[in-house]
C-alpha cells in the first residue's frame, strides 16, 4: 500500500504562542515528588461539570478534563503543528482512506489497564455508536484494526485528514471501557475517571465552591518533577474581584478571564501575572429562525442593524475586537467584511415592512445569556437601548450553562429564546465545528439554537470534511460562502466579537501558555511552581 508518513500535521494559523508541549519527563513517579509543586487552584466563574462521560460532554468539562484524558495526538501551542501524544507516528496511504497510527508502549489508564490499540479501538467505537457531542469527527471511520498491541489502523469511508481529528478537545480522548462491569454512563456520573492523562479525580462536590479536585496519577508514563503539581482543584469564583481577593490571598492561583479594568489593575499592581493572548473563542449569536418573530427575515435582518460590534469592542476596553462572521480571523475560512454595524434607517424599514417599528405593533424579544459573562451583559445592555428606539423591548435572562442548554433546547418549540448568546471554539484547529454544530440541521440539535433547517447549506457543511483533506483553496472558497449564506443571507448566526484572553496567574508559576484549540484549558502538567 503506497503511504505517506507524518510525523507532523502542519495547520495554517496566523496567531501562535510560546511554549511547547512536554511529551517525556523525567523518571521521577509523583510520590517520588512528594509535595514538591503543592496544589494548583483554577477559578473559573461558572461550573465546570455537567457531564463525566469522555464521549459525550460538550461544555466546561474540557478545563478540567484535559488534564484527565489524552488524545493520539495534541495540537502544538508554538508551533500550530499537531504533535504524537498516545501516539508516536502515523501515516496515511495516498488516498487518506486509511490512517495508521503507531502507539505507546509505556502508559496505563488510571483503572490499572494497560494502554493499547484495543484500548484505542473500544473507545472510539464506543464514542461513535453513543453519536453524541463531536463525535461527528470519526464518521469517516467505518472500521478499526488492531495488528498489533502498539498498531491501530483506521479505514475510511472519505478522506479526512484524521491526525486532526485525533487531537479534539472533545470525542477523541482515548478511555478504558472496560472500567466497571455496570453501567458505564452512571459510573462515570459518578464522578468516576478511566484516563491515561496526569491527574485523576479524587472529589466531585456538584454546587460547592470547590467543585473538582485531582491528584497526580503515580505512574503517569511522562514522570514527574519536584516542581510539577501534585493536586488541581477547580474553584468557581462568580466574581473576577473575589477571584482577584483569592489570588492575593493565595488561595487561587489562575483566574480564567478577566475584565479589561481588573487586568490593567492586577498588572499595574505587580502582585500576579497578567497574561493577554489572542483567541480563537468567539461570542455567537443566534436568531431563532423556527417560531416567534424572528422567523420573519426581516425582522432578524433588522436586529442584526441593530447591533454595533465595534461599540461593543469599545465599551469593553480591549478585552473583544468585532467580528466578521463565524470563524475568527487565524483560521480557514475567515472572511473579512461581516461585522456588524448599526444601521438604523435600515433597521427601521425593515420593522416596518413587517409591520413592527416605531410606528408599528410593539414587540418583546426575549434573550437567553450566560450568567457572569461581561460581554453577554454589556452586549444585553447595548442591544436594549437602541431596541428601545425601534418599540421593541428586550427581556434577557441570564443562565449557568445547563440552564441555558434547558432553554434553547425546550422540547416545547414555541417557549424557545428568540435570541441566544454562547462562547464558541474549534473542538480541533479548524474551523468545520461552526457550521457543523451550529448551522448544520439535526435533530435533537448539537447546538443550532437558530434552529435553521437549510437542505443546500447542509448539502455544503458535508462537504468540509473532505475538501479539508484535499483541497485547502476549495475550502477557503467555501467557507467565505456560507459565511455570507448564514449571516447576511440568512441571518441566522453569526460571531458578534472574538475574545482577547485575559488571564490572572500567580508569581512564581511558569510554563503557562494558552493553546488555542483548547479554550480556556490549563495543561497544569506543563506547569512549575518554583517549588523544589
């Protein structure tokens, strides 16, 4: 079979970052370490856990999972490249139909399993038959071999580029199946882990302020330091200045994302790091095109006149910059000239077509935001005002995250939000996740909370996957497409502003990067806390 071997992939980006990832250690095991780098405190404004199944959660579970789990293969914070991590090397034939991927022989699941490709195989076909989350991402896959403990080989049903796919933040962390003999979905709940990754899980405190906590995973096959962290506790912290407090008074060491005004403050103040970065998350907006008024187009079209993404960028001092579209500037697809930008007159004569407006029937839309999100609130605020000069009253509600997933996905249709807020990023670094999950129909909905139902665009979103691994032009061009299908023809969905991360880290601790695809994620493993 003529193959091509990657050691590599190589992913177009134009934002990088300055660390790289550690894949060996040194042979020091954690209880060598003793208490060297002591415990590690992330607060981060909002739960964390509303799922333990590696297969199946979508949310903020990834901040503390990574740290749990591991993939085949990592995307490199430096180098945009994607690196081995389970695995060693792969290759793939001419026709990228079949991949094979060449595994560690030195790691164990935190049950006491040893890891291997059946190990590998298990996982990801169970991933694939639960077909929840990203799963989406091994659709391609029709069948897994296993030739040898070390050697798992995938066949294809189209090509994709699969090094990729193996290094999502979702649906592709590899899990010991056979971790219990009951039920494995309530084992897990259960708060329950069967990873390979640094850390395990010793407490679940659903609704306390210490939610999770970890402790190093003794034969972890990357060793451990003195200095390396010896336990992770995720705190959550609704208030960035009782966050800050905590900080200070070291009983936190990371604050997730921070206000403009509290960032200048901590860096002026010379207590803690304030660490500024680029992102790939971006504020998604999404009209509900299903039921209410804003099934008429031209009522979405004129809200979407209504928005100012620049006065929004203003008012939060840096900490967003507006956006064009639904894909982030540094990635494929990003398409320039699709910011929002006020435009009332146009605003108003669309009202009035539909017979809404100053000098038409008053209307109430009603918004689903996240609770403790700056920007949900600022945008909420902004948004109302200039509302209120066209007769139309905004009632926004403000959720935690397994709330606002209740509202947007109300099996009663007609009790849906009109308008819902939620932050978004690549589940791998690229960009197919904001068309496939939330403008691609399905039923029940990934997270189309447009509710768009679009034959031809679905038709199109099928495509991505495919022309990813063989036509990156072709891809480009496509993705500019339905971009403007989806925002101005549409107006369905779009990105309203792109997050600038602002994090608050302790002095003393190094090694902090933030790896783009992996939102708001600290790889504490690669962490030194200046302990020795």
């Amino acid at each position: 079979m003529p193959s091509r071997p990657f050691s590599r992939v190589l992913l177009p980006a134009a934002i990088l970052s300055t660390a790289v990832l550690a894949l060996t250690g040194c042979a020091a095991s954690a209880e060598q370490a003793e208490d060297g780098g002591g415990t590690f405190v992330y607060a981060g404004n909002t739960t964390f856990i509303s799922d333990w199944d590696p297969a199946s959660y979508y949310g903020n579970e990834d901040v503390v999972l990574d740290n749990v789990y591991e993939t085949l293969t990592v995307n490199n914070a430096e180098t945009n490249e994607i690196d081995p991590l389970l695995a060693t090397s792969w290759e793939s034939s001419d026709d990228q139909l079949t991949w094979t991927f060449q595994l560690r022989d030195d790691v164990t699941f935190h049950t006491g399993r040893a890891f291997d490709s059946t190990a590998v195989k298990e996982s990801i076909e169970r991933t694939k038959e639960l077909g929840l989350a990203a799963s989406y991402e091994w659709d391609a896959v029709t069948s897994i071999d296993t030739p040898s403990p070390t050697e798992v080989v995938f066949h294809l049903s189209k090509p994709v580029p699969l090094a990729v796919h193996a290094a999502s933040g979702f649906s592709a962390h590899i899990y010991d199946v056979e971790a219990t003999d009951g039920d494995l979905i309530a084992w897990f709940n259960e708060g329950n882990d069967a990873g390979t990754g640094p850390y395990t899980v010793t407490d679940f405190q659903k609704g306390a302020d210490t939610e999770v906590k970890l402790s190093a995973y003794d034969d972890y096959w990357g060793g451990w330091k003195p200095d390396q962290y010896q336990r992770v506790e995720y705190k959550v912290v609704p208030s960035e200045t009782t966050a800050w407090q905590l900080l200070q008074q070291g009983e936190v060491d990371f604050i997730k994302q921070v206000s403009s005004q509290l960032f200048d403050e901590v860096e002026a103040s010379g207590k803690a790091q304030a660490v500024s970065s680029p992102s790939f998350q971006n504020t998604i907006l999404a009209l509900n095109t299903e039921t209410g008024p804003l099934s008429d187009i031209r009522v979405r079209k004129a809200i979407l006149k209504s928005i100012d993404a620049e006065e929004l960028a203003t008012v939060l001092n840096g900490a967003v910059n507006p956006a064009s579209g639904l894909i982030p500037e540094g990635l494929p697809g990003y398409t320039p000239g699709l910011e929002l930008v006020k435009d009332l007159d146009g605003a108003k004569a669309l009202l009035e077509e539909a017979g809404y407006g100053p000098s038409g029937d008053p209307l109430t839309l009603h918004l689903a935001a996240s609770a403790s999100n700056t920007t949900d609130e600022q945008f909420a605020t902004l948004l109302s005002s200039t509302l209120s000069e066209l007769n139309i009253t905004l009632d926004a509600q403000y959720y935690d995250g397994p709330a606002k997933i209740a509202a947007v996905r109300n099996e009663d249709k007609s009790a849906r939000p009109d308008l819902s807020l939620r932050n978004w990023w690549p589940i791998y670094p690229d960009s197919s996740s904001w068309f496939i999950d939330l403008v691609h129909s399905a039923e029940p909905t990934r997270a189309n909370y447009s509710y768009l139902k679009n034959d031809a665009i679905d038709a199109q979103i099928d495509t991505i996957e495919g022309l990813s691994a063989t036509d990156p032009d072709a891809l480009q061009a496509l993705y500019e497409q339905l971009n403007r299908q989806v925002v101005q023809e549409e107006a369905a969905t779009t990105g309203v502003v792109v997050q600038n991360s602002q994090r608050v880290l302790a002095d003393g601790i190094t090694g902090y990067v933030d790896n783009l695809p992996y939102a708001n994620v600290v790889f504490v493993y690669q962490l030194s806390s200046g302990a020795q």
